[in-house]
C-alpha cells in the first residue's frame, strides 16, 4: 500500500519558466541608418541572449560595442556616439555566434544644450 510523501519527502514546487520571446536575429547581421540633423546624438542599443559574445562595428565613426551573451539571460548593452562622423549615415555590423540571438537598436536624439 503506497503512502503519502511526507513534508520533508514532498517535492519542491518548481518555478515555471516564463517563455521569453525569441529576439529578431541571430549570427552575423547588419543594419543602416540614415543620416541625423546636425548635432543629433547616435543612440545604438544591443540587446542579446544566448551563449557567446556580440560585437557591433560602427564603421562611420569607427568605435565598436562588445559584450557578453548569456544563455536563457538578456543582456543590453549601448552608447551614444556625437561628431561629425556620427552625424553621417551609415551601417552597423554585429557579429556574433549562432547560438546568440540579438535585437539592434540604432536611433537619433537630440544633443542636449550646452549651458
């Protein structure tokens, strides 16, 4: 005749994973960007999950942002860029493994006055 566990005995209830949506890429990608009012700020976000490192290449203004993914986690990292050179359009390369998926996020703001 089976008995009932007792407390100690009794399982630990789980906590049920919450189910994250799938961020739009994965691996190697890019995305352009227009051109900004002259003293715009360049605003660029990466947002990445999954086991490996994703660098963006802003090859415009020749800086990049790097970091480390981390599976089943969401990471951001970002960076406002300002200059002539982040004024003009261009493209941002992100590489980044496979098992990495990741959302790019490059937007203009406007630079905030000087006092």
């Amino acid at each position: 005749m089976a008995t009932a566990p007792s407390e100690s005995e009794a399982a630990e209830p789980r906590e049920e994973e919450v189910p994250q949506p799938a961020l739009p890429d994965s691996g190697n990608g890019s995305k352009e960007y227009p051109r900004a009012r002259p003293g715009d700020v360049l605003n660029v976000r990466i947002v990445c999950r999954g086991l490996g490192r994703v660098d963006v290449w802003l090859p415009r203004v020749k800086r990049a942002i790097s970091g480390e993914c981390r599976d089943g986690k969401v990471a951001q990292y970002g960076h406002q860029f300002s200059g002539k050179a982040a004024e003009r359009s261009g493209t941002a390369v992100v590489t980044a493994p496979d098992t990495v998926e990741w959302l790019l996020v490059v937007g203009r703001t406007q630079a905030a006055p000087e006092e």
